[in-house]
C-alpha cells in the first residue's frame, strides 16, 4: 500500500527518455548490463522519467547508477546525487527511532499509546507495538474522505494527530485481532519519538539515525527547502507511457513518521547496511524489528500483498519479511506522489540494494527484474 495515493492533473508534459547511465563521481564500481538493461526497460515503459539504483554488500558499494532525467522541464540528467523522496521507506527509521528509546528505557514498545498520545485515549488497549507491526486497527487516515484536501495544506504534527483522532471509524478492528497496514500507525509513531526524546522528528533522526548511519543526503522533507539535484515528481497520464503530469503537491508535514524522507540510493542502501551491521540498534531490538508480528490470540500476522518481495510476506517493525525466488528479503517500499522506491537486504548474503524513481505507481515486476538482475550479478 502506498502513500497518499491520490494523484493530480496538472502540468502536462509528454516526453520518453531512456538516456545513459551516470556513474558515482570517482567510484571503482562493477559494471553489468543486466542491471542497465533492466533499469533502461524500466524508463521506456514510461512509469517514470528517471531510476537510481544502488548496491551493497559487506559495507561496500558494488554499484551505483542513475538512469534518465530527475527534472523533465530543465531535462537535468538523474545521477548518483539526485534526490528522491521514500515515502514509506520513512517507516524502517522510525521504527529504529522508537527501539532506541526503548533501549534507554525513555519507553516500553508494549506501553499504551494513550501514555504518550492522550489524544488517542479512546482506542483502549492500543500499544505501541500494534503499532510497529500494522496490528493496532487504527484507521489509515491518507484513506479518509476528506485527505486529498487536506495533503496540500501545511499542518503542525499536533494538528494531524487531532485529525487522526477524530477519525470515523477511529479503528477497524479491535487492536491486535488482525493485521492491516495503516499509515496512520508510523505518524503517531513519530509523534511519540518527538514527545518522549523533546526534539522534533527530523532532529531527533539526524542526531540519532542519520548521522550514526553515514548518511549524506538524507532529512525529514520540507518542500520550502532549497535541495541541491532535487528530482521532480512525476505521474504517468494514465493510458500513456512515457507521457506526464506534474505530481499532486503534497505537505511533507502531512506525512510525517509515515512517509516524510527525502534521500538518494546510496543512502539507503547504506542505511540497511549500518542497521543490519547492528550499528543503529543492540542485538535485540534488531531482532525484534525483523521478528513476525503476532496477533493478541498468539497468531503470526501475514500481510495479505507483497509489495517487494513475493507470497504473503510478514511484517516486522516498519520491515516487510519475505522471499524472493527462494531468497529471504527483509525491507520496505514507498510511494508518495510523483516518487516510487524499493529498498531490500538478502540477508544470507548481506546485500542491500536501494532503487528510486520519480514517477509513481511504477510496475513492482519492473523493479523486481532490477533487483534479480543485481542479485545475479553482484552477489559474488
């Protein structure tokens, strides 16, 4: 399920590009066609303008390249550099955020939610962890009647908490009897890590996360900030490939801890690779964000789609857990207007590969093909 889902119908533009790959300033990357191939095939079918892909394994960047054009009215080629936003990629760092407060004792993961968030005193039994894991039934609030209004008005973090707690229906379900993916669990999580640490959610990632990590092009978005090789957003006009609009404008206040990040691939890719090196979280509370959800009645929770890997994957802490061609995979998608990104790990062999676009929705056996062709080529 992607963020904020609504498109808009502004700004036509109709072009096709599938221009050469660019690669990282100074970097002694494996080359393989394959992954051009399929990052070329991805452009001509029109889904979006540009793709960015990167890998890694064993701390070590293996590849790196940008595909096509970040800004079509500039034509600005897409390189290494560009920036792309991850929508709900944002839900892995959150999910970090919250388990080291826990590992500080600032917090426990099986706290009422009410204790941090009075606001939502009226979904008793609710806890934080339903909430990592997609279990809280708390209603996705980018699927009320009403968002598509409210996304392009700037809102404080208090303010979308007040609209997530006046929803009708507030829950679906009662908390922990099933398992259903709400953007609306990631924002309040995200208003607890402001709450407890007393710093915003961007300063307290950058401090704690970001920072940590080794990342260089990474933040909470604010579509006021001026960002060097920002890409623009684009959305295919439906029935025509290759032809677009300007995304929707979106408030990144609006998507908070459920989608607010702005990075590159090479970030992510080393984002994965510093989490799983145990370098964001102790042993434990790693553990716990790559362990099944469960229901209150014990029950592992299974997530009924799988956006990145294949079946009916889990789900950990802001984490997909699931295989592809016989290979675990643990990671995340997301989608917020104009932006598609996939960002997965194999496990066994300690792979990370990040791939951003800037076009939404973009075909999942697309990316796919990029990560099977990485995954081929790159493993040894």
């Amino acid at each position: 399920m992607s963020l904020f889902s609504q498109c808009a119908k502004f700004g036509v533009i109709a072009i096709l590009l599938s221009g050469p790959a660019l690669a990282a300033p100074g970097a002694a990357l494996k080359p393989t066609a394959d992954i051009d191939h399929a990052a070329t095939a991805l452009i001509a079918s029109g889904d979006a303008p540009a793709v960015s892909v990167a890998v890694m394994k064993d701390g070590h960047l293996l590849f790196a390249q940008a595909y096509g054009t970040e800004n079509l009215e500039t034509m600005t080629p897409a390189t290494t550099q560009t920036v792309f936003r991850a929508g709900s990629i944002t839900k892995e760092f959150v999910a970090a955020a919250i388990m080291q407060l826990a590992q500080n004792k600032s917090l426990s993961i099986d706290d009422p939610v009410s204790k941090y968030i009075p606001e939502l005193a009226a979904a008793r039994g609710l806890t934080l962890r339903m909430l990592l894991n997609q279990t809280s039934g708390l209603h996705d609030y980018t699927e009320t009647p009403d968002f598509g209004a409210q996304m392009v008005q700037r809102h404080t973090q208090k303010e979308m908490i007040g609209y997530i707690a006046s929803m009708k229906p507030l829950l679906d379900f009662a908390p922990g009897t099933k398992w259903a993916y709400s953007n609306s669990n990631y924002f309040v999580l995200g208003a607890v890590v402001q709450r407890v640490s007393g710093k915003s959610l961007g300063q307290y990632l950058e401090t704690n996360i970001i920072a940590p990590a080794g990342l260089k092009s990474t933040a909470v978005d604010d579509e006021s900030d001026v960002v060097r090789h920002r890409a623009s957003g684009y959305t295919r006009i439906k029935g025509e490939p290759g032809h677009y609009r300007n995304a929707q404008f979106v408030s990144m206040d609006n998507a908070g801890g459920a989608g607010a990040l702005r990075t590159t691939a090479i970030d992510l890719a080393t984002w994965h690779q510093a989490l799983f090196a145990g370098r964001i979280v102790n042993a434990d509370s790693l553990s716990a964000m790559t362990s099944p959800g469960r229901l209150s009645n014990g029950e592992i929770a299974v997530r009924p789609d799988a956006p990145i890997t294949l079946g009916r994957p889990n789900y950990g802490f802001g984490l997909e857990l699931g295989t592809l061609d016989g290979q675990k995979v643990i990671g995340h998608g997301g989608s917020v207007p104009g932006f598609t990104a996939y960002l997965v790990t194999f496990p066994g062999q300690n792979m990370s590969m990040a791939i951003m676009t800037n076009g939404a929705p973009v075909n999942a056996d697309d990316i796919r093909t990029i990560e099977r062709a990485a995954f081929r080529d790159l493993q040894n």
